[in-house]
C-alpha cells in the first residue's frame, strides 16, 4: 500500500516541521535577543566554535533531579567558546525534559568556575563580537533561570567573574567550606555582561549589589549566607559528599509530581518577572493545568490533614 506509506510519511514530515517550529518558537520567546535588536546568533556560534576545550554535561536522574557539569578543569572550569555553545544545547535538552524538576549545576575538579576563558575574551574583545556574546550568554541564561525546574548552584572552590554571574541564574545557591563567589569584573575594567548584575540586585537589592561589584568583594560562605546570596554552608568539600548533600537539600523541595514541581517554578518566575496584572493571569492559567489534574484528584481522595 504505497499510498498509505507515503501519507504516513508526509503525516511523520508534517509533525516533526510542526514540533521543530514550536521549539523554535518556545526558544524565541523565552530569550531575550533576536536580530531585532541587533544579534547576529549564527555569526557568534561560529565565533565561539574556533575555541575549542572542555565540555558541558548533563545527566538525568529517575529523581527528577539533572546534574549539569562543567568541565574544564586545568582552566578552573573557565568557559571556553564551544563551552557557551554546548551550555545552549543542554538548556535546550532541559527545555525539552518533560519529567524533570530540578538541576544541580556544578564544577568538575572541586571548583566551580573561573567566568570566560581569557584566551578567548582577548581574541574577540572588539565590539560587535563582545556584544554578540554577551547576547548570547544572556539568551542562554535567561532560558535556564526561566526553566520549570528548581535549580541549585553547588560553589565549591571559587566561582569568579562569569562563573559568579552563572551561580545568580539559579534559583539557590549552596557552598562548601573554603569556597568564594567573587563579582571580579571591576579588575578587568568590565561590569558583568551575562545578566548577573541585574539578577544580583534581584537577590542581594541594589547597596549590597553596589558594594559586591564595585568593592570586587571575596564573598566567604558566611558572608553570602549573611546576605542571602547562598542558602546554606554544607558540611562537605569533596565532590561526591557535596553533591549527596545538594541532592538531599534539594529533594525537600521537588519531592512530589513532575506537574506540580514545574507549575509552583512557573508561578514564581510569572510573580518575579512580569507585572502584577500579566503575573496573575499567568497564575491562572498555571492554575488551570494543576486543578482537577491527578495529583489533585488523588489528594481529595486522600482528604490529607495539613498538621
Ligand atoms: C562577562 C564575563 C566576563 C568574565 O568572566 S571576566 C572574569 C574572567 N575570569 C578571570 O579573570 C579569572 C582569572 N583567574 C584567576 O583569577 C585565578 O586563576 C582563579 C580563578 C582565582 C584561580 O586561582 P588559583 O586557584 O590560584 O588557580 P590558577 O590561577 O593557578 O589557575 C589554574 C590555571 O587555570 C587558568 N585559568 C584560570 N582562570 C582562567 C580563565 N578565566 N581563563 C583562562 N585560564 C584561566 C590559569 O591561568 C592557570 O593556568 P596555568 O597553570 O597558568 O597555565
């Protein structure tokens, strides 16, 4: 039945166009540049591709929980070109990750992340590539902040510069004994560039911000408690014991339905970015995909007591 296969195929074709235009269309509207604004995306990436060097990994637990790592270590995990590149490849794949519910981002070797590779901020520290990649790392970061998993920035060692900026895209902040976050862009006559001054105030507010960027401050564990930038000090240093510790941290808030996890995520980001008005209806229609759903059904067939 030659027909039959060929509508099949042209049934499959339609969908898979249909399915690639809606992911194209989500990415859109969860990123903040497009060509309007002046973006040159293609122009970047093959800018960025030209340095080469460590690896940006994901793995996806049956928890719910991902675990992305960075990974260049003999650089302190700094992010090369084809890092940023496969950081928006697997900001994608969590886009697509309908059962996740939460992320845990940290760096390989004990330390997580030095901000750009120097060696390529130096090759392209003219303007219109400068622009193009503060762009795109502002694209790719905002699409993580607003993913529908609640994620977990696990500092260890240092997180300097672009690494500093990466931990505030995160919803939390967790950090080992020893370890520092420092806002070093002051030194090298920059101000941040991945959208980690504006996500700092909207953490710390605006004279704790000023004070951390223009002092270049060392931020010890106690001190980003103090100012709410990290949410606890856990007792382990070593990779392993650390990332047991975040993972049990961060099961206390993602324990329950996929459903549920992702639609209380949404609500936030509505009540953190938008107006009042669009946050509330945003709210709603959040609303309407949990009520009557089966993890409301079976909770009124429980009739569970809240004591
Ligand atoms: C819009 C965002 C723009 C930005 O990110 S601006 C900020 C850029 N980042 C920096 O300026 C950090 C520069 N690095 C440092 O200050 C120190 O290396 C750092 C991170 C405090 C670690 O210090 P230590 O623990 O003493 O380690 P170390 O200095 O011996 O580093 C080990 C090897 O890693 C290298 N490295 C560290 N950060 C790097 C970077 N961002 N780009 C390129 N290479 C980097 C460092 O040069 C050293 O390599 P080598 O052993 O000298 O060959």
């Amino acid at each position: 039945m030659p027909s039959t296969v060929t509508e099949m195929a042209i049934s499959l074709w339609k969908n898979l166009l249909q399915t690639t235009k809606e992911r194209l269309l989500q990415q859109r509207r969860m990123s903040l540049y497009n060509g309007a604004h002046g973006y040159e995306e293609e122009l970047i990436k093959k800018k960025l591709q030209q340095f080469a060097g460590g690896s940006i990994n994901l793995s996806k637990e049956d928890n719910g929980i991902g675990i992305l790592t960075l990974n260049n270590p003999k650089l302190m995990n700094a992010f090369t070109g084809t890092m940023m590149l496969e950081l928006q490849e697997r900001v994608t794949e969590l886009e697509n990750w309908k059962d996740g519910k939460g992320l845990i981002i940290y760096g390989a070797g004990n330390t997580f992340c030095s901000g750009s590779d120097l060696n390529a901020v130096k090759a392209i520290s003219n303007s219109q590539d400068g622009m193009n990649m503060c762009m795109f790392m502002q694209n790719t970061l905002t699409r993580l902040m607003r993913l529908p998993l609640i994620s977990v920035a696990l500092v260890q060692g240092k997180a300097v510069g672009g690494g500093a900026e990466l931990t505030t895209a995160c919803d939390f902040r967790l950090m080992t004994p020893g370890s520092e976050i420092r806002f070093v862009h002051k030194h090298m006559g920059l101000v941040p560039g991945w959208g980690g001054a504006a996500r700092l105030v909207g953490i710390v507010g605006s004279g704790a911000a000023l004070r951390l960027l223009s002092g270049a401050a060392r931020l010890d564990p106690e001190s980003a408690l103090r100012l709410g930038l990290s949410e606890e000090t856990l007792s382990s240093s070593d990779e392993t014991g650390a990332l047991e510790e975040a993972r049990a941290w961060l099961s206390g808030y993602t324990e329950g339905p996929a459903s549920v996890i992702r639609a209380v995520k949404e609500v936030v980001t509505a009540g953190r970015e938008l107006p009042v008005e669009a946050a509330l209806r945003r709210e709603k229609d959040v609303f309407g995909t949990v009520w009557g759903g089966p993890a409301n059904l079976q909770a009124l067939v429980r009739r569970p007591k809240h004591k």
